[in-house]
C-alpha cells in the first residue's frame, strides 16, 4: 500500500489530543478558545468538568444555540434572569423581598458551537417579571415592573456589541393600593431601542456600557438612559469549588436629570459547562428606585442575594 494511502487514514497528534477527555491529558498543551484565544494553555489550567476538548469549529447555522454571545450584566437592576434578593429599604425603614422570573435564550446563531466562549452572530429573545414583595405585611404585592426584548448580538475576540429592542412597563401591586388609598398608579412605559459594547482585557474580566432610546415613552419615562460598568467572573467552568464574583452597574436616567442609580454585588460564583452562572452574595444599590412605579424616590439597598444567568 502507497504512503500516500496510508496518511489518508491518519489522525495528526492534535487530533487526538483534542479529542481526549481532560482527565486523560493533564499538561498537554491545548488552543485557547476563550476571548483571548490564538495563544495556547495547558489542560492542568483547565478543570475537569469542562469536559472534551473540541477542535476549532468552522461558523454555521444553528437553531436554539447553546449558551449566549452578549450575557447579561450581572449587577444590572432589570436583566431578564432568574433571582432573588432580600433587602432592607433605608428610605422606608422596611425589609423588601425583590424577585426576578424570567431568562434569555437564543433563537438562531450564525457562529461557533461552543457554549462557553461562542462568536459570531445571534438572535436572543429575553424577558422577566420583577415584581417586589413586602417581608413586613404578610408578603404584599408592593409593584412589578415586565421586561420583554429581542437583542441580536455579536462577538469576536475580546470585542462583544448588540442591538435590540426591548419593553418596559411597571404596575402597581392591589394590596399595596388596597393599604396606601391615596396612592395613584403611575403608567410607565418605554418602548426601547438599545446598543452596547463590552470588552473582555482578560477572560474573566468585562467591561461595558450601553445606550438607549426610547421611542415611546408614558407615566414620566424620559427617551434616554445609559449604563456602564464591570464584572469579573469565573472564565470557565469551576466545578463544585466554584470561585469568586465581583460586579457593579451604574444607570443613568434621562428621566432623574441623568442621575440614576449605582449597584454593586459580591460573592461567590459556579460556572457549568454549558456557560450557565450561579451566584450568591451581598447587594447594594443607591439611587433612584429600580422600582419604577416609584422611579422619583432615593432609595438605599442592602442585603442578599441569588442569581442565575442563563
């Protein structure tokens, strides 16, 4: 048989390496594929739980993609996610318990594959309800605001932008309005245009900020706002050790004379191999309410939290 036969049915040494489970290749150098990739780190430098290693993945067309391009800024007050915070409110003596229910998924992607550090194109679709319960009378419905948006987004190296559309409505709670009778609800409404850009100087570390217009505005809403701000979280999926988080938001309102709100959170993070973040820590924010059935008041945040990131 010809040489030329025989390399036909060959694999090359980085075929294999790439295919071997982690377990099985400790120090073996291995490509980058994260923000920064183009370089090379070793598999001891990478935990056990992220699983196979993939070759370098040519861009297609994919229907419900694993993981997200642009994620969600993690100390943004009205991110579609699932969360939960217990807060005492200093401008009202009173414990609150806010909740987000909502995700983000997305819909079409013409990229990579890889649900951690995917590039290329993509379609989201996200939405969340945030409705603030009273942890002092019985658990009332004080207000909820509803979030329902459409991003496309992008990502190449280090460089990450979307554009989208997004809705925001707040409404009063009935047991609220039952208790407080002199109180009216507010009809606020944005209709939102949105574009941000974020970049990564090292895996774990991003940095933002975005801008918006609203088209349609109702209840005292303003057409623009703005928000900047940082994170640093694990790059990779951490197993059951999981590391720390560190993130803060600032947001900027048209509406409070370009005032807004500042929040920052802390603690500890677990990352899964499909790119998913869970956390726990502390939350603080001071500024205008993210409550915005009550976007006029000072409010001052402290307490705990649990979020998690699609």
């Amino acid at each position: 048989m010809a040489v030329g036969q025989l390399c036909a049915t060959c694999v090359t040494a980085e075929e294999l390496i790439r295919a071997m489970p982690l377990s099985a290749a400790p120090g073996i150098p291995v490509a980058d594929n994260g923000p920064h990739g183009g370089g090379w780190i070793t598999t001891e430098e990478l935990p056990l739980s992220a699983g196979v290693l993939l070759p370098p993945e040519q861009r297609i067309w994919q229907v419900l993609p694993p993981g997200l391009i642009y994620r969600s800024y993690l100390a943004g007050p009205r991110e579609s996610r699932f969360a939960s915070q217990w807060v005492h409110l200093s401008g009202e003596e009173d414990w609150a318990w806010d909740i987000t229910l909502g995700g983000r998924i997305g819909i079409l992607r013409y990229g990579t594959s890889d649900p951690v550090w995917p590039e290329g194109w993509q379609l989201d679709i996200e939405g969340a309800a945030f409705p603030r319960l009273s942890l002092d009378d019985q658990r009332d419905l004080i207000a909820s605001d509803f979030r329902f948006g459409v991003p496309l987004t992008y990502r190449r190296g280090p460089w990450e932008t979307k554009f989208g559309y997004y809705h925001l409505s707040s409404h009063l709670g009935d047991e609220f309005l039952e208790i407080h009778t002199d109180m009216a609800r507010i009809n606020y409404v944005r209709e939102s245009l949105v574009w941000g850009v974020a970049l990564r100087p090292t895996d774990a570390l991003r940095l933002y900020v975005e801008a918006g217009w609203a088209f349609y505005t109702d209840g005292g809403a303003e057409p623009w706002e703005f928000q900047v701000g940082a994170s640093f979280t694990p790059a990779y999926p951490t197993g059951l050790a999981g590391a720390p988080f560190f993130a803060v938001n600032a947001h900027l309102r048209e509406e409070a004379d370009f005032g807004g709100n500042v929040a920052v959170q802390g603690g500890w993070a677990w990352k899964g191999p499909s790119g998913r973040l869970f956390r726990v820590g502390a939350h603080y924010l001071n500024g205008k309410s993210n409550q915005y059935q009550f976007f006029r008041q000072h409010e001052e945040q402290i307490g705990l939290g649990m979020w998690f990131d699609y």
